[in-house]
C-alpha cells in the first residue's frame, strides 16, 4: 500500500498519509494537509504534549462476537503531537467520540481561566478561542473558577495577563530554547500550577525580555501582549472570523529544512 | 416547520429579559430586521422589554435570557423564568460566563462599593435602600443557578447568529451556528 520503497504511510480516518522517518503523527497529517486540533503543539519547538487537544485513537479494531454482532474495540488513546508515525498504523481523529473529548478539554480551559473575551487583546486570532469555535463550544458546561490572577504590567513594551494562561509553556520553551534567556519558568503543581518570571522581584519588568524575542510572540492565547497595539485589526477581518483554525493546515506544518 | 398542515398552529409564547447584561442582546436581536416578520408567525412575546408586560405567564415555551445573575432580583426573575418555560436559553456572554460584569469576582465587594461611592471629597453613602436589589457578592453565569437548556453565545450574537438559532430550535433541530456565526466577542 506503500507508494514508493522509501515512503512510507499510515491510514489517518482512512485515508492514506505519507510520512517520513521519525516524524509524528500530527508532523505528517498536518503536512499532507489533514487538520488535527492542537494548542500546545507548535511547528518550530519540541513537542510538549500536555494540552491534549491533538488526542487521536490508534488501531481500533472490529470484532464478530459468538452471537454474530460487530463490536468496535477502541484502539489505544494518545496524543498525536507525540506519537511517531508508523507504517500501516490506522489512526482515528474526526470522531464524535474524540471531537465530544476535545470540546470538553477547551471546556476546562475556559472555566480554569478567566476568559473574557469580549475585552481581550487576543480575540479574533486565539488559538483557543478559535479552537472552540471550531468545535461548536457552545457553553462553558463547567462551573466557572473564577481564580484571581495578577496582572503584570512593569515591563515598558510587554504586558502579562495571566488571567488567560492555558500553561503551554510555549514561552518557556521559546525564551529557553531560541531567546536563550529562561524569562519564563512554570512553577507549583496541579491547581496551584502558575506561570512566573524569573527575576528577582518576580516582574516582567525585571527580566530581559524583548518585545522582539520569540517568547514574546509565541503565546497561543491572551496572556504576552504588545503594549501600544490593542484591538488593531477590526472585528470582522482578524484571523479566526475571515477563516476557521483547521483551514489550510499546512500552515502549521514543520518546515522543511532542506537537505 | 411542518409545512404541510395549513390548520394555524399555536403560536410559541417566548418570554425575554435581561439580567446583568447591557440589553446589547436584546438591540442585536432587534437586528434580525423585517425577518422578525416572519418570526412573529411562529411565536407571540410574553414578558419583555419588548412588550412591557411584567411577569411571566405560566404557559411559557421559550424563555431567553441576556446577562448573568449580580443581584438578588436577577436570582428571583431567573427562578419566574426556569418555573414557566419550558426552554431556556442564555443569550450573549455575561448569561454563558458571567461576561465582563463578572470581572468584579476578584475583587472584594466592600472594596468595590468602597471606591465608588465612599472617595475622599465624595462623601461616604454606600446606597442601603431596600428598594435597591442586594449585590450578590459575585457574578454567576445562569447556569450555576438554574438548568438552562441552550447558549447562544456572542458579545453580542449577531442578528443572523440570533436568526439561525431561533429558526433552526423552532424547525426541531438542534441549533448549530458554524463559522462565522458562532463568536465569544
Ligand atoms: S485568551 Fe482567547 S479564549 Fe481567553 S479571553 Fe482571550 S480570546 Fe478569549
Ligand atoms: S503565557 Fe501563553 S505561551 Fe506562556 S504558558 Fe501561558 S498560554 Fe502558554
Ligand atoms: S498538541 Fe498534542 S498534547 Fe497539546
């Protein structure tokens, strides 16, 4: 079933994906243009698989019982952004069963956080929001936390409103890995678990961020914000009200680096 | 709708309100413009702003309310609400999560009616009329109050959100607004 002999491919809801050694289940889906939700996910850093989102089934299989009825047993759940590819694998994503898990995850994120959205700087091209949107999130379903969050302002160009995390740690990672500065750190644990900075008064203000470092630019949601560029796109043409989130998803395929 | 019985069908009474919201779901409802026309075939108002009548009758199919729940009145209308219709539907964010009134929740009431109404040259008059509903010392979306049957969220949901919504829940499908429509803000 393989097209070629050093290309290899699996079945992603029946239809065959190439993909090549070493690269994931979201890397190749996203690359053949096969959208898989995705927040923590992000094409230029190492996976992280927290959020969840990206949760496929693998090798689901159909059984005849002895008194001849058909019973589907799911295959094993897991998350796609970590999960290597192999050759003839079956994978499972648009389900009602994974989609109704997806909606309740996004479900959790809005209620952990406060989210309003009317008044955020990020609606319109949100990962989450956009996100929910896709999934038809209708309601927050949960009660809500209504935690008490701080917000940072110290830093001249940069605001934090933590109000919003999600806790993907894509700052973490950007600041460490291309800034080389380890502004950011995640600190506590389960419900207590919180972004910080790493300064000695613990404000942004203190650090040596850049507005124009990675992790400035890299948060999915609400929470790093360029002062003195609020609300600039009018409702109606920003990111996620011109075009859903799973349109063209080849835009959050690694890119290719050339050999 | 069942569009082969001519015989007229009763009309669905729809009750509407707004509750901590700004009527902003109620002027953006008023955007379905003439489709209203059509709308009012299918149902006639109960209470509303729209109708100035003051409670609700008992027989209620639809009730569909803006805003969340930030005093004890809005707790006493909520309940008219859920006992006489038989759906309810929360309108616009501040129903859904509380909305941007509930962005008091981090903060102390006292602290709140403090700064706004004891400043320093302002006189200290914290307003203790009865008449005045009691602030509840957060904002509640409805739904962490009594069981609400739909969302229609938006800030506010657009006129066509509004019609799609309406027009789909009265056909007997489940509403369901794709992009474009379905928006937090
Ligand atoms: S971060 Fe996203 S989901 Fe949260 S308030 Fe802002 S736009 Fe809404
Ligand atoms: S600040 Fe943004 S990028 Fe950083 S962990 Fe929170 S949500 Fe993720
Ligand atoms: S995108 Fe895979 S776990 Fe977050």
């Amino acid at each position: 079933m393989s097209n070629g002999q050093d290309t290899k491919s699996f079945f992603l809801d029946d239809e065959e994906i190439p993909f090549e050694e070493g690269q994931t289940i979201i890397q190749a889906a996203l690359t053949a243009g096969k959208y898989i939700p995705h927040l923590c996910y992000h094409p230029e850093f190492k996976p992280h698989g927290s959020c969840k989102l990206c949760t496929v089934r693998i090798d689901s299989r159909t059984i005849t019982t002895e008194d001849g009825q058909t019973v589907k047993i799911p295959g094993r759940a897991a998350a796609s952004c970590t999960t290597p590819a192999q050759a003839e694998q079956h994978v499972e994503s648009n389900t009602p069963e994974l989609l109704d898990l997806r909606r309740t995850l996004v479900q959790m994120l809005l209620v952990e956080g406060n989210h309003f959205c009317p008044s955020c700087e990020k609606s319109g091209k949100c990962m989450l929001q956009g996100l929910a949107y896709d999934l038809g999130v209708m309601s927050p379903h949960f009660p809500q936390y209504f935690s008490k969050r701080e917000v940072d302002a110290t830093h001249p160009d940069v605001l934090l409103d933590f109000n919003r995390c999600i806790l993907c740690e894509l700052c973490v990672r950007a600041s460490a890995e291309v800034d080389k500065k380890n502004v950011f750190s995640l600190s506590g644990r389960g419900n207590t678990k919180h972004l910080i900075c790493n300064s000695e008064s613990g404000k942004l203000g203190d650090t040596n961020l850049a507005a124009t470092d990675k992790a400035a630019n890299v948060c999915p949601v609400g929470v790093i914000l360029h002062k003195r560029h609020g609300f600039e796109v009018p409702y109606g043409q920003r990111r996620f009200d011109t075009a859903p989130i799973s349109d063209n998803p080849v835009q959050y395929a690694p890119v290719k680096e050339q050999v | 709708m069942n569009a082969s019985t001519s015989a007229p069908k009763r009309k669905l009474k729809v009750a509407t309100t707004s509750l901590a919201g700004c009527f902003g779901c109620h002027m953006s409802f008023l955007d379905i413009d003439e489709r209203i026309l059509d709308l009012i075939e299918l149902i006639e108002f109960d209470r509303s702003p729209l109708t100035d009548i003051k409670h609700c009758s008992t027989d209620c199919d639809i009730g569909i309310i803006e805003g969340g729940v930030c005093n004890a009145e809005n707790v006493h209308v909520l309940h008219e609400f859920r006992k006489n219709c038989k759906i309810l539907i929360a309108i616009g964010a501040c129903s859904i999560n509380g909305g941007l009134p509930a962005q008091r929740n981090s903060l102390d009431i006292r602290d709140i009616l403090a700064a706004v109404y004891a400043q320093p040259g302002r006189g200290v008059h914290i307003p203790n009329d009865p008449e005045i509903p009691l602030l509840l010392n957060e904002v509640h979306p409805l739904h962490e109050v009594v069981k609400i049957d739909y969302f229609l969220p938006g800030c506010p949901p657009s006129g066509d959100a509004i019609w799609k919504f309406l027009t789909d829940l009265l056909a007997g499908r489940t509403p369901s607004l794709g992009h474009g429509l379905i928006h937090f803000d």
